[in-house]
C-alpha cells in the first residue's frame, strides 16, 4: 500500500499538461488551408461573436479536381 501511495504522489507531483484548447493561432487570424482546397476566403472575420467559419460559408468550398 505504501508503495502505490508513493506511485500516486510522484504523479501527483509531475503532472504535465499540453494545452489544446485555448489561445491558438486561430485566434489571431491565422488559418491553414490546403492546396486542393477552392472557393477559401483569403480574410476571414475574427471577432468575440463572430468565432466560426460559418461566416466564409463553408458550404460552398470544394477539393479541385
């Protein structure tokens, strides 16, 4: 037992976290696109109540033949 209580604490005190959610990139108007990609905005609106790609109609983008 006082060796999984000694396991535990060595995880509890080591914790390691990657943040994939938050400030990224994105937020500051940078966007990927891939090269096969058509119909792409070049700008896209960046603002608190506009945060979704809906606003470049994605609907109408497409993969070139």
């Amino acid at each position: 037992n006082t060796t999984a209580q000694e396991i535990w604490k060595i995880i509890v005190d080591n914790v390691f976290s990657i943040g994939t959610v938050g400030v990224s990139p994105a937020v500051m108007g940078i966007r990927i696109v891939k090269n096969t990609m058509g119909n792409i905005p070049a700008r896209q609106v960046n603002m608190q109540h506009a945060r979704t790609p809906q606003s470049s109609h994605p609907a109408t983008f497409y993969f070139k033949g």
